[in-house]
C-alpha cells in the first residue's frame, strides 16, 4: 500500500457455539453483503472516495477485517476517514451515543473556517442516522441470527486502540426493524360508493370517504350477499354509512407505509341523491343502542 493512501481497518468476529472456526459460506456471504452495503453507503454519505479490500480470515472463531483503503486523501478523507469505522461499529453494537461519538470526531477537527466544520458535521450526522444504513445492519442480523451456530458477534476497530464490542445473540433481535400497524375504526363513517362489486371474489369497492378515493373490501358478509342477490340498486349518489376499519402501516422507521380500509357493518344505505336513508337490521340495533345511551345520559342531568 502507497504511503499516499490511507486505510482504516475494522475487524468482525463471529464467536460460534461449537468452538469451531468454520462457517457456512451461503450464511456468511449473503450476510456480508448488506454489511458491505452499508460500508459504502456510510461513505458514500461522508463523501470519501475509498476502496473496500479483506484481509485473510483469522481463528477464534472466525475473524474477518475490512481495510478501507482511500487512494486520495482529499480534505474530507482526512478528517472524516478516522470517523468511518466509529460510524460502522454505532450502527451494528450500539455501544456509544450518537452525540458521543459526533463530538469526540468534531473535537479533534481544526478547520480553517466555520463553514468547513458545520458540513463535516452535517456528514456525520447523515452518516450516524442514515435510514438505509440501518435497514442494511437489520437485513444482516436477520440471516445471522437464522443461523443457529452464531452464538455472538465482535467488532472492533482496529484503527485506534480500542476494546472489542460484543453483541450477544440475545440483542440480534434489537437491530432487526420490523412494520407496526395502527388499527383504528370510525363507527359513524359514511361512504359515498364509486365502484362496487356485483359479484363473489376478493375484489375491492372503490368509494369516497372524507374526501379522499379509497379502495376497501367488504366485511358485511349479509349485505354483501343483498348486493350479489341485486336487493340494492347503484346509481349515482349511492351512499352508505357504515363502521369503517382503517389499518395504518408503518414501515421500520415510523413512517406511514400503507393504509388500507375494511367496511365490517353497514348500518344504512341511501341508493341515489334524492332519496333517504334505510336503516338494515344491524342499523336498528346501532340506533337503538344509542337511543338507551341517550335515555342514560339524561338521567344523569
């Protein structure tokens, strides 16, 4: 390696449960690839130019060290470099705080302008929070963790001296990120219906609901039955006023996903502009239920 080039080394260590020092390759290479991945996303976001090589893979265990080796030590490179293999060893151990480690590597800046300090920062902080970074550590501990012989993993960066950061097969699960979903309902949801299905199968109506155009299945398995059976008539200004099941997903960073929209009790419909509401028998019993709540509120006065 050229004395012009600078390398940063960053060490993995698989510990197995069967002291042996081998490991399936299939596990280990579609593993390494999203650990690779977010190498180069890391630095991508800090704007280094830089090779990725591996050293010879060592025992105890199994050891592999990644070499950063960057050709060209542009301003960025020299003072961000030192910084990619902490950025790494956040993202898969969690072992130190984001502040933690954006101040130990600004403190050791010294920047000829306040500018240069300020973007350096800005390239830390992506780099530290980067979403894709994170979703590439959950892709790779969700294969390690499905191979049964890792019983923890081992980082270390072998840049400075410092001490090797151990992650137990017990917290593989914490880097792993999963959906959430939100399941709400509106009982007093009206419907106005675009499109319905006339016929048997696990098609989705098409409505208008608070101003927005929905697509929604039918949970009403009865009125669904008087729709295929032509009991009801669809013209324009149809409408339905319903208990609507909205379910919010969100994906692994807490962002709306999807949302998709359930329709479990239609308690009245109205089958064109002019005309009025008729209430079906899951209806009567709604309003009668809200009737007797209405009698007990009362009493209360």
């Amino acid at each position: 390696m050229s004395e012009e080039n600078l390398s940063q080394r960053f060490q993995v260590h698989y510990y197995f449960d069967d002291k042996s020092h081998s490991m399936n390759a299939f596990v280990r290479n579609r593993a390494e690839k999203d650990l690779l991945e977010a190498v180069k996303r890391i630095l991508e976001l800090t704007e280094i130019a830089s090779e990725i090589e591996t050293e010879a893979y060592g025992e105890g265990g199994l050891v592999e060290t990644l070499s950063l080796v960057v050709p060209s030590l542009s301003a960025v490179a020299i003072f961000l470099s030192p910084a990619i293999n902490e950025i790494l060893k956040h993202h898969f151990t969690k072992s130190r705080t984001v502040d933690a480690i954006k101040n130990e590597m600004l403190r050791g800046l010294q920047l000829d302008n306040s500018n240069k300090e300020l973007d350096y920062e800005a390239k830390l902080e992506k780099a530290l929070e980067d979403k894709i970074v994170r979703k590439h550590v959950s892709n790779y501990y969700t294969k390690i963790k499905a191979y049964a012989k890792v019983e923890k993993i081992g980082f270390k960066n072998l840049s400075i001296k410092s001490d090797e950061s151990i992650v137990p097969r017990s917290k593989f699960s914490e880097f792993i990120l999963v959906d959430d979903k939100i399941v709400s309902e509106d009982d007093d949801a009206v419907i106005d219906i675009i499109s319905p299905v006339l016929k048997e199968g696990a098609f989705s109506w098409r409505g208008k609901y608070k101003e927005d155009r929905i697509d929604f299945s039918m949970g009403d398995s009865k009125f669904k039955s008087e729709v295929i059976n032509g009991e009801h008539q669809f013209a324009n200004g149809f409408v339905m006023s319903c208990l609507l099941q909205i379910t919010i997903t969100f994906d692994e960073f807490g962002d709306e996903k999807r949302r998709s929209y359930s329709v479990k009790k239609v308690y009245a419909v109205k089958e064109n502009e002019s005309g009025a509401y008729k209430l079906r028998p899951v209806g009567f019993k709604k309003k009668m239920n809200e009737d007797q709540q209405s009698l007990f509120d009362e009493g209360r006065d």
